[in-house]
C-alpha cells in the first residue's frame, strides 16, 4: 500500500469556532496540533489560508511533520519492522505534547500523577472524566468555553441528578485539568474565570451511644461470620475514628505502648490514638492475634452488609462505613473533649475541617431540647 498522507480536519469546526488539523497515514489519524477555522484550510491544495500572521509557521509545522513521518515510514518499511500508529507518535515524539483533544490530555496527566496519588483519588479523577465525556464524547480544548461549562453543569443537576457537592466536586476536578492546560498553553482563555463554584453544608450522619451499644449486643449474638466481621471492624472505627483505607494496612505492628500509631492513608499525615477499654474488647474478641487486624472486605460490599446491620438493630440512619469517623468525631465533641484534641485525634491538617462536626452536632443538640416544648 501506498504511504500516503494527506491532513484533514478532525471534526467539522462549528461556525466561528476551530478545530484541529490531524495528519491521516495508513495506520490511522496523528495529531498535529494546528487549530484552524473551516474557512483558513484548502482541502484540495492542501494548505492554510485566509490567516494574516502565522500561515507560514503553521505550514512549516505541518510539512515538518509529513516529512519526518514519511521518512520514519520509509525505514520502517526498508528494515522490515511492523510499524503501528501508536509507534508512529512515539517516533514523532508528539504523544505527550500533542493531543486529539481535551480527554486525552486529561487521562494522561492522571497516569502522570499515578506515583503521588492515592489509589481513591485516582479513581476519583478517572470517574470525573468518565462523567465528562458521558457529557459529551469528544472534548476538544477550544470547546471549554464558560458556556460550555454552564452546559455541563446544568446536565449533571438535571440529567445525573448531582447534589450540589457533588457537582462541586466534579466541577472542582475539571477546573484542575483546564488549569494545567493553561500552564501547558493548549488553552489561551480561562473558561473558570467568572464561574464560582457553588457547595453547600452537607449533613454529617454519626450513631449516638444507645446506637453503638445495640450494635454491639448485636454482635454478641450474630451467627454469620460476615456480619460478625464487619460488625468489629465498623465499631472499631467507631471508637478510633479511621478510614476505611487505613483499616485495610492497620497490623499489630502499629500498636506501640498501648496506642494505635500509623501513617493516613488520605493525608499521609501519622496519627496517635490511645487505646481504650471499647477497641482493647473488639480487639480481644474479634480481632486477628497476628498480622493485620482484621480481615477488611471490599468497600461497597461493606456499605451493603452495614445497611443490613442497621435494619437488624433497629437504627433508621442510612449509612455507609464513613459514618464511623463522623461518629467518632461527634460523640467526643458531645462528651465536652476539645476540639484542638478532637482534631489531632482525627489527623486533619486544618482545625476548620474538624468545626464542621460542630455545626452537625449543634442541631441535633436544638432538637433534642426541643423535645421539652
């Protein structure tokens, strides 16, 4: 077959707006990273026009790259060597400067960032981008205009039906990959720049004492080994307040002198918290005598077995297992411990973050006085 190649546009600019120049060879279409309008490239003559300053660069940057791709082509073919279109923009050098459009930049910096980010937040950033091209299939980086970001925000209200945090939160990640777009100068124009990112108080779910006491006369009587499993895991974050990512690694190790000491998983910030009779008892009764304390189960199968054991001790409350640590964090505010104590028992980097757990504490206080009028 001929080593033909040709440049096109990658999809039909819309009126006013540009689109990006592709190279098409044999083995697919490569990137080239000229942005033109539908009336500055002649198809047929297969040149630039209509553009008063930069036509001759732009021409230069196309035939540039037709000539190294026919002569790597060329050696390939000379040397009998399969050649592919991944291969081809590795040889070009252009994979990790040039790119098809905006998903694909932003799924690359992901695995850019993969050794500093933990293994939620990655799956965080990838959920996003998902979401984003669920949106729209292809996102190119002159479509992130401020319109096209009040579109996306309307869709996820209305058509995901996203709370306001939850749009926060993925209106937060797209703002952090337009930024770093910027820096790498594929967009010129902040489409963030007049947009505020709305969020709200969220209400904090936590069980109450009388609550953890029935869940543990529960466990005493419970036959089924899940349910007994995630039953002492689940108080034991109760009554420590850790993640569940941190009781996935937490081992016996990390008892030293009658105190759990371990790295967060989260904000890789190292946390101390005394034992106390609650957790020495789980411990003693349902814990592993050596490695890691317990035998942790997926994170969704354990929201799905609590919602059981809610329905089985008689507690309303949907929760899920993250509802231990605002437990933890409640119950030590309601019983007059310190906030600066609560905060450092919690690991959090600002006292801001623990003073939320006061604002959900607050109300539940209003309503229980409430119940004398």
């Amino acid at each position: 077959m001929e080593n033909k190649i040709s440049f096109c546009f990658n999809d039909r600019p819309k009126e006013g707006n540009e689109s990006q120049i592709i190279m098409k060879t044999k083995y697919g279409k490569v990137p080239t990273g000229v942005y033109l309008k539908s009336d500055q490239w002649d198809s047929k003559n297969q040149t630039v026009i209509n553009r008063k300053e930069d036509t001759l660069e732009m021409m230069t940057k196309l035939q540039t790259l037709k000539k190294k791709t026919r002569e790597i082509m060329d050696t390939f073919q000379k040397e009998n060597k399969d050649l592919t279109n991944n291969i081809l923009k590795d040889e070009l050098s252009i994979k990790r400067t040039v790119y098809e459009s905006f998903l694909e930049f932003a799924r690359e910096i992901v695995e850019e960032k993969k050794s500093t980010l933990s293994i939620d937040s990655i799956r965080s950033y990838k959920i996003e981008i998902d979401k984003l091209e669920r949106f729209q299939k292809v996102v190119y980086f002159q479509d992130l205009t401020p319109r096209f970001i009040e579109k996306y925000e309307r869709y996820l209200a209305t058509k995901l039906n996203n709370n306001v945090n939850t749009i926060h939160k993925a209106m937060k990640t797209l703002r952090t990959y337009v930024n770093v777009a910027i820096q790498k100068k594929h967009i010129k124009d902040n489409p963030f720049r007049f947009i505020k990112l709305k969020t709200e108080q969220s209400k904090r779910t936590f069980l109450d004492l009388e609550e953890l006491n029935r869940i543990e006369q529960y466990i005493e009587n419970e036959t089924d080994y899940r349910l007994k499993l995630i039953c002492s895991y689940f108080l034991f974050s109760c009554y420590t307040g850790l993640r569940y990512r941190d009781m996935l690694k937490i081992n016996h190790k990390h008892i030293v002198d009658n105190a759990i000491t371990l790295k967060q998983n989260k904000t890789k910030k190292p946390v101390t918290i005394p034992l106390n009779n609650r957790i020495s008892n789980i411990l003693k009764t349902y814990g592993n005598k050596k490695g890691l304390l317990f035998d942790v189960i997926d994170n969704q199968q354990t929201n799905k077995y609590l919602k059981l054991i809610m329905k089985k001790c008689n507690i309303s409350k949907s929760i899920s297992f993250h509802c231990a640590r605002h437990t933890f964090a409640t119950i030590l505010l309601s019983k007059g411990t310190d906030i600066y104590t609560v905060s450092k028992l919690l690991g959090h980097k600002s006292i801001k973050t623990t003073e939320l757990y006061l604002h959900s504490l607050k109300k539940d206080l209003v309503k229980a006085m409430a119940t004398w009028d």
